[in-house]
C-alpha cells in the first residue's frame, strides 16, 4: 500500500468541491417571471429577457450589438453568415480548440486552415497567420482559450492588411477585457457559450456581439427563421433557421450577469493564491502572465506537466492519482481538431474540400501541428473555474494534493497504462 490513494492511500481531500452551475434566487424569480407571463420561446422576437440580456451582454463587453442565439456553436455560425463567408472560402483556426469553433467553417461549406498554438499561451500563434493566408483566406477566427487571449495586437492589423475579417471566439472570455477592450469587441463579431461549464451559463445558450450594425441585422435575420431584423437597415434577406435563444434560459443568463463580477473577483483572488503556491514548482508550468489583458476572465486554470522533469511519469498517470486524491481535473481536456474522434470528416460531405484541387482535403492527415499536440496528449492540466469559487481552504487542498503527488510520484510507475485507458474514457463520458 502506497501513500497516494492511486495505490492504496487516504485521499487527500474527501470532502466534495461545490457544485456548478449555481443558482440564487435571482434566477428563480426571473424563471417565474417568464412562467407567469406565458412568452416562453423566440417568438414574438426578441423576447424581453433575452433582448434586455443581449443589450446589458454587450455594453459589458464594450459592443453596440448583442443577440442572443441557442448555442456557442451557432454562435459562430450566425458569425460567419454576417460577414458573408462563401462556399469555398478558408478560415484560419487554431488546432488546439474545441471541435465546436471548427465545425461551423465547415457547416457552411468554407474550409477550414489549421495552425498551431503559442506554447506560452496555448492560443493561435499570431506570428504563423500570415503564411497560411492564402488568396481563398476570408477570416482568422482566433480562440481565448483558458484565460488568455489571442494576441489580438497582431492578429487585427495583420487582418486589415490582408482584408480579412476577424471573429473572435470567447467562450472561455466572459467579462475579459483586453487593453480595456471588451472579449468580442475588438474583431468584427465576437462569439459566446453559455454551456454547463462556461462562466455565465443557462445549460446552454450563446450570443454574437459587435460594433457593426450591419452584421448584427444579418445575426438576427440568420437566426430567427429569415425574417427582417428589427432595426432592418441594410435590408438583407437571406436563408435562416430557427437558432433562437428561448426566454427561460435569456433569465437565468441575466440573473448570472449580474453575479459574474463578484464571482470573477472571488476566482482571480484564489487563483493568485493558488500560482503563488506553486511558483517554480519543478515538474510545473505555467501559462505566461500578459499585462494586456486589463479584466481577467477567470475560466478554466491551465497548468503544465513535465514528464521529462518528474522521471517520464506522463501526465495521464498524474491526472489520475490527482483525480483520486479528489481533485477534479482533466488532461485531454481538448485535442488537436484535425485527431479529435468528434471531427469524422469524410471530404465527400464537403463539396469544399474538393474543388479546384487535383484530390479532396483530407484535413484529418494533412496537418500536424507539433504544440497543440504536446499540449493536449503531454503537457496541459485543466482546473475548472468553479473549484476557485470557495474559500481558501479549497485552494489550498488543491495545491496539497498536487504537492504530495509529486512527493510520492514514483508510485505511479508501471500505472501509465490504466491511467492513459481511463484519460481517454474520461473525454468519451464528457464527449457523449
């Protein structure tokens, strides 16, 4: 029997992390509301919470424009229809994201172009846009992932050079703030998830904000069935579907709204406690601090494993024995797009991928982007924001578990096996 409860020791830590989401009585009372008053749906539109939601959303995050829609997915959908991505148009995306800022490019027939991540921040690499552009490129759709930002200093002068439109995918950004620029104002439209696990959440949900009256008439008409935005000054008349946000979910979000600040200063306090703790921690990285970013959107906390420094032990048998001393964390949290078992692309359901070429993309075996492969099969261990939300006794069982593994890995030798089994199970159960 071993000191890790992996091998046959006493957790760390019985005692269960409060669960997320979490709800106050605001958010009863707003269900009530939309109960009683009988407008449930999309219809008629805007409904009065999702449009009062959709307003204060984007004064927060510094937009003219907020609107509502159903998903983070659709999200990025409704984005790239009001900036009019074409059949055949690429999209440069980052490889290290979630499968769902990809399949939008390609549900509208454009082709998504992979590139690889910056190692200090695990978001698009700024510095290797430029030489995937090519005369088909129509926009960069960069991700804040974790809590940083892409580094929006050179992605949106390079944008302009080169007359492409930036969409800004934020689903790990809500209340982010760069150089005091709000998370989706600064490209063209930005693009939110109200997913079980984002900051601010109904279940599910999403929004598209923007500084550009235009594109948020084109949001609207997309997503609500085709019909006339409200303010229909451009007067577009295009295909849409029925992508609305329902009322009940727009008045829990708007209850969660105005919990986000408070929360967020309660995350970024912990947090700073939890980096101090593990400062120059061998074995452990962190992500690098970046001063632009003047609001911290505290999200999924991101640390780095070195199987190189702690006797090749990976990371998938240091996940498991941290998860077993009961914290809750994951390794492959995300996979590079193109390998992910949520991206079965066969190029024949893309007219897109074929024409004008000799052979079909085959976007699963023609990249290889080496960071985001590190990152996501070695390297990144994510926290969930909500483990942060305690006080801090939470962080600091969270640290001591984390010490007293690396104190004891030797005995997590000859586990790699059962652990890396039981990684891959873990992303199947959330993947399902």
């Amino acid at each position: 029997m071993g000191k890790l409860a992996i091998t046959g020791g006493e957790p760390s830590r019985k005692k269960r992390f409060d669960a997320w989401p979490m709800y106050t009585e605001s958010e009863r009372h707003a269900l009530e509301d939309v109960l009683v008053n009988h407008n449930w749906g999309g219809q008629p539109f805007p409904g009065k919470h999702a449009d009062a939601f959709g307003k204060k959303f984007a004064e927060f995050h510094t937009a003219k424009y907020g609107q509502c829609v159903n998903t983070g997915t659709v999200a990025i959908q409704a984005a790239l229809k009001a900036i009019d991505i074409r059949p055949g148009d690429e999209v440069i995306v980052p490889a290290y994201t979630w499968e769902g800022t990809v399949g939008p490019v390609l549900l509208v027939n454009a082709v998504p172009v992979f590139v690889d991540i910056d190692p200090e921040t695990y978001c698009l690499d700024a510095k290797l846009i430029e030489q995937a552009i090519t005369p088909r490129t129509r926009a960069i759709l960069p991700v804040h992932l974790g809590m940083r930002f892409a580094d929006l200093d050179v992605i949106t002068p390079l944008a302009a050079k080169h007359k492409l439109k930036v969409i800004e995918d934020c689903a790990h950004a809500h209340g982010g703030m760069w150089r005091d620029k709000g998370a989706g104002s600064i490209g063209d439209l930005g693009a939110f998830s109200f997913q079980s696990s984002k900051l601010i959440t109904a279940g599910e949900g999403g929004a598209v904000i923007t500084n550009n009256l235009e594109y948020f008439e084109r949001v609207q008409t997309y997503i609500n069935a085709g019909r006339a935005s409200v303010t229909d000054k451009f007067h577009h008349r295009i295909i849409g579907f029925n992508y609305r946000l329902g009322e009940f979910q727009a008045a829990v979000l708007g209850a969660q709204l105005e919990r986000l600040p408070e929360q967020a200063q309660v995350r970024q306090t912990n947090m700073a406690s939890f980096e101090s703790r593990l400062g120059n921690t061998r074995g452990l990285g962190l992500l690098k601090p970046e001063p632009r970013i003047t609001r911290l959107a505290p999200y999924g906390y991101v640390l780095k494993y070195f199987a190189e420094q702690m006797k090749e032990i990976p990371r998938a048998a240091f996940v498991a024995a941290l998860q077993l001393e009961g914290i809750p964390c994951d390794g492959l949290f995300y996979e590079p797009v193109y390998r992910s078992s949520l991206f079965p692309l066969n190029p024949g359901d893309f007219p897109a991928l074929s024409w004008g070429r000799p052979a079909p993309l085959d976007l699963r075996k023609m990249y290889k982007c080496p960071v985001s492969e590190r990152a996501a099969y070695h390297e990144a261990i994510w926290f969930s924001h909500h483990l942060f939300l305690g006080g801090k006794e939470n962080v600091d069982s969270i640290a001591d578990a984390i010490f007293k593994v690396l104190e004891n890995i030797e005995e997590l030798r000859g586990l790699e096996h059962r652990a890396i089994t039981a990684q891959g199970q873990s992303r199947a159960d959330r993947e399902s």
